[in-house]
C-alpha cells in the first residue's frame, strides 16, 4: 500500500518562452544535485458524474510510469490552491481494487465503492525536471508544456505551461525564495499559479471569473485561526482572477479581485489587536493599491450602464469610453507588472508559511468569540460617532460615515457565523439595505465627478449633456442623501447582536 506524505509546492505559470527557458538558466545548472530528466508525461483523472472528487478536493489519476500505471491521489483543503496537498503514488498491479490507495483520509472520500468513477479528463505534457539546492533547501523543480483535454460534453483543450517548485528536504521559505528569483528574472511575466492541472484541463481552456471562498469561522477556534483559512482563500482568487483579468479584460473577474483584496484587508485589520506584523501590514496597503487601480474602471463601467442613457450624446460617449479604455490600460499594466507577481506571491507566503505567527499578541489567544464581541464593539462606537457626525443635507460629506459603515459591515460578515441566523437577521437586514443606500449616494456623487470631467474642454453638445447629468446625478444625490437620515437613525438603534446580553 502506498504511503502519505504532504507535498509542497508552488506553481507559477506565464508565457511558454519562460517556461522552457528554465532549464537554460545557468545558477540552476550550478546547484543541481542530480542529472536533468525529459519525460512525456499522460495523465488520466477519474471522479464521478456529478464531481464528488473534486468537491472534496481531491485528485486522483493514473499516470504512466517507466514502472507501469502509478495511481496518484493529492488532496487539497476544499477551495484551496495546490500548494500544501496530502499525497500518495501506489504502482498498480493485477491484483486488487483499482481506486484504493492505503490512505485512510483519501479512501473514505473514494468510498468502499468505485463504480461511479469515470475519466473525466486526460493532460499530455513535455516534463523537463531537476533536483536543485537553494538556500540551504533541497528542492525539485519542473517545467511542463502541453494540454489539458476534458471528456465531458462539450469536449475542450486547455494550453498547460507551469513550472512547479516542490520542496524535497529543508525550509519552505526556499521555495517561495526560489519562485521570487524565477519571477525578477522573467520581470514578472511568470506568476503565481491558482489551479492544478486537473482544474484548467476541467475548465476547457477558458478563464473565467471565480467567487473568493467564503471563511467560515470555527467558534470553538482561537481567535488567530481564522486568519489562515482568509489567507488561503485570499491568495487564491487572486490568482485565479487576475489571470482572467489579464487575459480578457474581464470585468466581472477585476470585481471578484476587488472582492478578495477587500477581504484580505478587512482580516488584517480584524486581527492587528492579535498580530504586530509589519509584513502583513505592507500587504494590506499594496491590497489597498490594487483595489484602487482596479475601482477606476469598475466607476466608469456604472456611469456607463446607470448614468450615460440619461444623455447619450455621441461625443460624450466616446469620452467615457477613452476614460474607461486608458484605465484598463492601467489595470492591464498594473496586473502584468513585477510587483504585482510578487505581491500574489507574498500573499502566498502568508497563507502557508504563516510567518507572522511569530509575531502574536495576548489577544491571539482569546476564543474567537470573545475576540468578535470586542471587535464588533469597537467598530459599532466608531460607527456611531461618525454618524453623529453626518451632515445628510451634504451627501459629499458622507463619505466617511459610508466607509465606517463598509468596515463594519466586513467585521459584522467575518463573524456572522458564531450567532444564529435569528439572533442576527434583522440587524444584517437593516445593515445591508442601508449599505446599498449609501452606495447609491456614492454612486451618483462618482457620477456627477465623471460627468464634469468630461465637459471639461468639450464641445457645446457634449458639455451639455454631460452638464445634464452631472445636475441630475446632484438632485439625486441630495435626495437619497436626505432620505438617509431616518434609515441611519432606525439601524443604530437597534440592539448590537452580537452581545452577550442580547
């Protein structure tokens, strides 16, 4: 039987050029321990009809090897990426069940019967491979060029180009070291990978946008144990999306990057009174960067479908649409740049090697309820204050009421899940659509900015179209804004769920 052991690795991926360059580079030569190996390389993955596998997050295939058919199982936190994955490799014989590895945790996923099992997808690959020693570790790295076929109708190609980094003996922190030389040396045309194989083969070569997994906290857990699961989860959509935004200028996939920036900060936040930790710190203000690269596009995208039909004059149109083409430009540069490689690789980093549990706090320690209660507490004073503070008659100057209502808003989510739904459900009730409300007055102040830049040295038809929706977006403004004000006034007085007295 086969035995198990936890594979860690890095994926980067990028343009085939660097990928097969790889092997020509010359300090990889210089720290090779053992001779280069060339494979071709067919792999055929099995699950059932309706995914059980996957859904678990395990992958099982039967690879052919110079010893014959080797059965593969590595399983994946459920929506994780494949960088810590528990695997085992049994050598099929004659005798024996087919899908059956020795695995405990592996075969009660495969189940006492294998009868649904079916291929469900099949990879061909070019594998160059070396062991190499860097920094102190010992490492085997690969690069692999070929394709990814998925059975089920409608049958599709996926192109595969990765190179893998996995760890063989010694610290971990080599092979994020490892992959941070690999991505300075391409200039950041290789980046971090989000999927395995198996995923892009399943996904018929096309990208597409992919919600970021929601945390859920444990409230039997240590208040720090929920950041690791949102760093995981973080890292991977970031990388899955930033793909596709790349790629295809995809809106929706640029939304859903925003969404995982916006989550990772708001855990940073949530967890400074746990962690002093300046490299999470520096993260969350490069999260905050991208996500304002990202929000200028997304701006113009809604004064395109909500704002321009009020007044679709022709030459006003084709200045939205420049604005709206010079920020993707940005956010294509942005996202392709160096630093953003090596921001995802960072985000990575803290995910698995967790390094800033050096680096606790006493609060660390407290159950994670305790740990809500006094963090939700804290916000709901803020919040409260700055809605004091509120001029409603004024919407540019709510602002800083939206934003205190945003955070707290993050906070309440993170922990929805240590209070029943009945506990909680008239305050998240009230919290949302006043949230919505808030962004609608946003929404239309951005509206009457982007309107009046466009005037600005316009001819007289466009000048007064945009003209007439930056004063219809004002009237708007000051109307919703004014409506606010007994919204904000019936949701801050209800009672804080999360109390104990509640």
């Amino acid at each position: 039987m086969a035995q198990a052991q936890t594979e860690f690795e890095i994926k980067l991926i990028g343009p085939r050029r660097d990928i097969v360059a790889l092997s020509a580079l010359a300090f990889i030569r210089d720290g090779a321990v053992g001779p280069e190996g060339w494979e071709r390389l067919t792999s055929v993955y099995y699950d059932s009809a309706d995914g059980r596998l996957s859904a678990a997050g395990l992958s099982l295939r039967i690879r052919n090897d110079p010893g014959g058919e080797m059965l593969s199982a590595k399983l994946a936190s459920k929506g994780a990426s494949p960088v810590a994955r528990l695997e085992c490799e049994r050598l099929l014989t004659g005798a024996g069940p087919r899908f059956v590895c020795g695995v405990a945790a592996i075969d009660r996923i495969i189940g006492e019967s294998s009868d649904d099992l079916a291929p469900v997808a099949r990879t061909q690959t070019y594998r160059w491979s070396r062991t190499v020693c860097f920094d102190g570790a010992t490492m085997e790295i690969s690069a692999e060029i070929g394709r990814g076929e998925r059975y089920a109708p409608p049958a599709a190609i996926s192109p595969i180009a990765e190179i893998e980094i996995e760890l063989v003996k010694g610290d971990a922190r080599a092979v994020f070291a490892l992959a941070r030389r690999f991505i300075e040396i391409s200039d950041g045309r290789l980046r971090p990978g989000g999927v395995s194989k198996l995923e892009r083969a399943l996904g018929g070569g096309r990208l597409r946008a992919e919600k970021p997994r929601r945390v859920v906290v444990d409230p039997e857990s240590a208040a720090i144990e929920a950041l690791s699961g949102a760093l995981a989860a973080g890292a991977r959509a970031l990388a899955v999306n930033s793909e596709a935004a790349i790629a295809l200028s995809d809106a929706e996939a640029a939304r859903r990057m925003r969404v995982a920036l916006r989550r990772f900060r708001t855990f940073e936040r949530l967890f400074r009174g746990a962690i002093d930790s300046d490299a999470l710190r520096d993260l969350a203000m490069n999260a905050r960067e991208y996500a304002r690269l990202i929000a200028g596009a997304r701006d113009v995208d809604v004064f395109i479908a909500d704002s321009l039909t009020l007044a679709d004059e022709p030459g006003l149109r084709a200045r939205i649409e420049a604005r709206l083409a010079a920020a993707w430009f940005e956010i294509a540069a942005g996202l392709s740049s160096k630093e953003f490689a090596l921001f995802s690789l960072d985000l990575f980093s803290a995910a698995y090697l967790q390094r800033w549990r050096l680096h606790l706090k006493p609060g660390a320690g407290l159950n994670i309820a305790q740990y809500a209660e006094e963090t939700l507490d804290k916000r709901w004073r803020r919040l409260l204050i700055a809605g004091a503070e509120a001029d409603f008659r004024a919407p540019e100057t709510l602002h800083p009421l939206r934003i205190r209502l945003k955070k707290f808003r993050y906070a309440a989510q993170i922990f929805r899940d240590l209070y029943p739904k009945e506990r909680r459900s008239e305050f998240f009730s009230a919290m949302s659509a006043l949230q919505d409300a808030f962004g609608a007055v946003n929404d239309a102040v951005v509206a009457q900015q982007i309107a009046d830049a466009a005037s600005a040295g316009a001819g007289a038809r466009t000048a007064r179209a945009a003209g007439f929706i930056a004063g219809f977006k004002c009237a708007q403004a000051s109307a919703a804004g004014a409506a606010l004000e007994p919204r904000w006034q019936a949701f801050s007085a209800l009672a804080p769920f999360w109390r104990v007295e509640v």
